[in-house]
C-alpha cells in the first residue's frame, strides 16, 4: 500500500436510466497493489459502476476519485486502463496498428511495449492482421493488450476473459498478479464466481448496491458456506433455490 491516497474512492454514487437505479449508491474505496474481484449478475450495475468510475459516464449523484483526483480529468486518462465489456477495436486497422494507436494516444512510442502485451496477449502472430478478421476470443485479447500497453497504475477491467481460452486466461491472471504485485490497482468484473479466488478482495454487488465485501475466505465464513455461489445467495437474503428467505408461503 502506497500513501493514503486510496487507487479509487467511490462516494455515494448513483446512475439512473428512468426508473432503473443501476447502481443505488456505491461507497467504495480500494487501495494499491490488490486484484478486486467486482461480482454480481448481470444487470446488477457492474458494467454501470465501471464507467462512472472510468469517467466515461456522468453519475447521476456521488462522486469518484482515482489516485485523488476528481474524475472525470483528462490528466487520469493516462492513468486508468480501462477495458470495456464489449470490445472498442478499430475492425479495419491491424492487431498492430490498434495497439499501437492506443499507445500513442496515453504517450506511448516506444515499440517494446507494443511487442511486450501482443506477446502477453499471444498475437504477436496475428500482429498484421485486420482486427475485423479475428475471432471472438482474440478481439477481446486484442482489447486486453490495447488496455495494457500504456502501463498505467489503475486498471478496470470488465469481464476481461470471457471467452478466453483456460490456458491463456491462466496466462493473464499470472500477469494480473504481477501487475498487482508492482503496484497496480486492479478492479475486475465479472459475474461468474470462478475466478474469485484469483482476487485478494471480492465485492459482491446486487440491483446496483454493495451485499458484502472482504476476502473469499471472510465473505464465506460470514455466510456459513464453503462455496461463495452459496454465500452470494446468503448475503442477497435468498435461499438455495434463489428465492427470498422473508417471503411468506401461503
Ligand atoms: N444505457 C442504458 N440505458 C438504460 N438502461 C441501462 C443502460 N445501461 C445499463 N442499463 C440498466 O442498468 C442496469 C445495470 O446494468 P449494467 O451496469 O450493465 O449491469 P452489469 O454490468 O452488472 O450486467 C440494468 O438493469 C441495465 O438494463
Ligand atoms: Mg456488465
């Protein structure tokens, strides 16, 4: 932990589309050199938190801070990776060219740091071809490394290895926890729980508020569980079977 300065401090924040409270009052304050895994099911407002954070979407109450400053800031840009949950790539411009055009944009020239995360991301052979000609899989390692090459000290990452394959998802986690272990604040989403164990911290998220937060271990101790599926239900107040423990039968 460097400072006191939290890597990301979120206070009271708030993002409503009509009705829908898509996140309802997040306060959160996470600090340097963790992996956190933010989990929740879809549509519990991770995606939402993610860009409020990022500064790529306006709350609608609260505020966030990354390293101290006010987001959104221009200064933070160079500062925060952010890899969003669907893949903003340029199809026509080459793995290489799309690297290196993220690069460049944070101030980055230096053509080592390039190779290093399309070696990282295992495209390096790949580093001529169209973005709009690869699979799935590879766009989103693409979207990794364009996230990545500038080096920055926060990184958010939204759902980053779905649809990656176990071998290289391995891979990445590896370099995660190096990231982490040089300083790097990592923030995760994802709403499946089987790579919480890879993160020093979980935040379990629902109908865009905060369940519970702690490590896997805690988080499963509190509940009484020994698997954190179980746990997340606990803590959301429902039973095995999803429904809620309050509700009457009749
Ligand atoms: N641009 C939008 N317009 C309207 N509703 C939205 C928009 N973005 C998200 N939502 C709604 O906000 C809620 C949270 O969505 P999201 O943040 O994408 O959750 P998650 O990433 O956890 O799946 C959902 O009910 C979703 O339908
Ligand atoms: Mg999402």
């Amino acid at each position: 932990m460097t400072g006191s300065v939290p890597a990301v401090e979120a206070v009271g924040l708030v993002k409503t589309f009509g009705s829908v409270r898509a996140v309802d009052g997040i306060d959160l304050t996470l600090g340097a050199g963790r992996i956190y895994g933010l989990l929740g099911p879809n549509g519990s407002g991770k995606t939402t938190f993610i860009r409020m954070v990022a500064g790529l979407a306006h709350p609608t109450a609260g505020t966030a801070r990354i390293l101290g400053t006010l987001v959104p800031d221009r200064s933070l840009l160079a500062r925060i990776g952010y890899m969003p949950q669907v893949e903003a790539v340029y199809p026509e411009l080459s793995v290489e060219e799309n690297v290196a055009f993220f690069a460049r944009l944070e101030g980055r020239r230096d053509p080592a740091a390039v190779n290093r995360v399309l070696d990282l991301t295992d495209l390096g052979d790949r580093r001529g071809t169209p973005a709009m000609h690869l699979s799935g899989g590879m766009r989103r390692r693409l979207s990794l490394a364009c996230t990545l090459v500038h080096e920055p000290p926060v990184l958010l990452l939204d759902e980053p290895t779905v649809g990656v394959d176990p071998a290289l998802r391995a891979q990445f986690w590896a370099h995660f926890r190096r990231l982490a272990d040089a300083g790097t604040t990592i923030l995760v989403a994802s709403h499946v729980m089987d790579e919480a164990d890879r993160c020093d911290e979980l935040v379990f998220v629902r109908s865009g508020r905060i369940l519970v937060r702690g490590t896997s271990a805690e988080i499963r101790t509190s509940a009484g569980t020994t698997d954190l599926e179980s746990a997340f239900l606990h803590h959301a107040g429902l039973d095995s079977e999803g429904r809620p423990l309050t509700a009457v039968s009749s």
